[in-house]
C-alpha cells in the first residue's frame, strides 16, 4: 500500500487542497497509471459541495484520467508498461448482472464502482479519482489511446465524450439525419463534433446568439435560436433525433415539438427535476423522451477508435492543480471552452 499525493476536499464548503491518499497494492488482474492529465468535469464540482447529498469525504475527484501503466499484474496481458491509457467514470462492476454480461457496466443491476466516492472493496471506505499521483484499476476497466491524438485534449472524452456518443449510438444516427443538439458547453461541443463526423446534418439548438460561430467552427450545419417562436415553428416535426445536454431543470416542450413521428430527444445532462412534461407533445406523434448514462467500457473504447479514425478532441484549457478552486468558478459561470484539463505534472512541483 501506498502513500501519494493528491488533491481534494475535506468538506463540502472547503477549498481543494494537497493532501495526502492510500493506493492498494498491484492485484494480478491490476493495472497502475501514473496520470499525466486529469480533466474537470461539472460532476467533480457537484460531488466536492455535496450538491447531490450522497459525497463521503474527503472527495477527491477526477474520472477523465490520461496516463502511462506503471506496472501490471500477473494476469494482464493486453497492456504492457509504457502504453497511454486511459480511465473515465468506473473502475468495478460485479461482471455477472444482465447488464454487466450486455457490456453495460454503468447499468450494473448490483451497482457501478465510481471512479471516486464509490465503494472500495479494497481498502474500505471510498474510491479516489485523478486528482492524483496515480491509480490503480481492473484491467477490464482501463482503455487504450488512440497514438494519434493529442492526449491533452483527450481527458474530457472519457466522459463528455461518451456521455454524448453512447447516446448518437444507441439511437442509431446516421449519415442526413437532422440531429439537433441542445446547449454548448462540455458536453454539447462534443455533440455537435460526433454527430458531424457520423454524416449528420447538426443544428445547434440555443438560446445564446452569440454562440452561432462557435457552433459553426465545431462543425454545426445551422444554429436555431430557441428563444425566437418563428424558428423553431420553421423548425417544428422535422429533426430525426435530438440530443439534449443542457445540465439543468428546464422546460423540454418546445424541444419536442422539434421532433419527427417516433423520433427522440435524449437527455444527458439535468439529472434532476424537469418542469411539467406536456403529455400531448408525446402521445400524439408518438415521440419519446430518454436518457442516457455514460457508456460501457466496449463502448467508450469504441468511441477513442472512432476518434482516432476522424482525429477527434475536446477543445480545452490547460491549467496547473493549484489553479482548481478558480477553475471551479469558471466551470460554474460557463467560463471555459469547453473542458478545462488539469497537467498533473503540477502536483510534483
């Protein structure tokens, strides 16, 4: 077991600070990462204030880990040291439920091992994510790294970047379909990047004008603005598929209206209350309303290839571990476009 550095909170109300985390021995079936980069998703800053009333402290955040195998275990065979992996949200599943054996890991019908404030069936207590040293994972749940790509930029796919591919996949997007993404942040950029490189025709949905250039840039083929009523009629019963990733409780109506007979608009981002859900925009073009919840690891793996073929990233910030407090600011005043990235080399420093 292991002494190492890390970063996080001791309460919902304190600044992140150094401190210091154990690591469990290298297992036979383990890997251990030296992380090089760990990126900030709104989900560290969530889980750091207790916003969902479930964090055990101290938290120490980060589920979008890029790094270097240090050593493996006897058992590992498809890894060797020196290889950039990566790790996103999860890091154990019990491998035996109906969703486990259908390589959907984060549905586990026995429960998910987060990759931080999850349960440690190691050392007791709960999991610490890459704000960090190091970790210390499964190799079922460690992923290999496209050589191509800048792994700076690559962090933020392990969770913005499943969280909305799972979602283009699972609905079956493809090449001329009008595809709609609602909201540019983390999430939304990412949207809007897949569903260019899947052949779609992608509308940016938003209710900010001044966002069209980005969206354009991102590879957006229109961008409606939600808020003006003759648009979005010009728009009404035309989109094959909508991807909604505003991170809020917000009023899904007008989106729906959006949609095609049969078609789906999936949320990705509010996990929590929506106001009232007008039955009728549901029932009578048969629409539907889903969601979706990060990917398994088949899947995410699938995405880092996908994104090796189309030389795919997020658009990101650098910042050193001693700049975390501000950057949690920023993330929270939409002040970053559009994931900020920690170098981790600043935790030695």
């Amino acid at each position: 077991m292991d002494q190492i550095k890390a970063y996080g909170a001791k309460s919902s109300d304190a600044d992140l600070a150094e401190l210091e985390i154990k690591r469990r021995d290298v297992l036979a079936d383990d890997i251990k990462i030296e992380i090089d980069y760990c990126g900030v998703c709104h989900s560290d800053i969530h889980q750091v204030r207790n916003d969902w009333k479930n964090s055990r402290y101290p938290v120490v955040p980060g589920h979008e880990i890029i790094g270097r195998v240090t050593e493996i275990g006897s058992n590992v065979k498809n890894f060797k040291k020196g290889d950039v992996v990566g790790v996103g949200c999860l890091v154990d599943s019990c491998q035996e439920c109906e969703a486990c054996k259908d390589n959907l890991e984060q549905y586990c019908e026995n429960g998910m091992v987060a990759t931080y404030n999850g349960k440690d069936e190691h050392l007791g207590g709960h999991t610490f994510g890459g704000y960090s040293e190091n970790i210390i994972v499964n190799k079922k749940f460690v992923l290999s790294i496209p050589k191509n790509i800048d792994i700076k930029a690559t962090p933020p796919l392990l969770c913005a970047g499943i969280t909305t591919w799972s979602p283009l996949r699972q609905w079956n997007v493809q090449k001329g379909d009008k595809v709609g993404v609602v909201g540019l942040g983390g999430l939304g950029h990412m949207g809007i990047k897949f569903a260019h490189a899947l052949g779609a025709h992608v509308v940016m949905i938003t209710t900010s004008p001044n966002k069209s250039e980005d969206a354009e840039k991102l590879g957006a083929d229109e961008v409606l603005i939600s808020k003006d009523e003759k648009q979005m009629k010009a728009h009404a019963n035309s989109f094959d598929f909508i991807l909604n990733t505003v991170p809020v409780g917000h009023d899904v109506n007008p989106y729906l209206n959006l949609l095609k007979r049969d078609k789906t608009m999936c949320l990705v981002g509010a996990i929590e209350p929506l106001k009232e859900v007008n039955g009728g925009a549901l029932i009578i073009k048969r629409k539907r309303l889903a969601g979706s919840l990060i990917g398994g690891i088949e899947e995410t793996q699938e995405m880092l290839n996908f994104c090796g073929e189309h030389n795919i990233v997020s658009d990101v910030e650098m910042i050193d571990i001693q700049n975390i407090n501000n950057a949690y600011e920023r993330v929270v005043n939409s002040d970053v476009k559009y994931r900020f990235v920690i170098d981790m080399q600043s935790l030695k420093s």
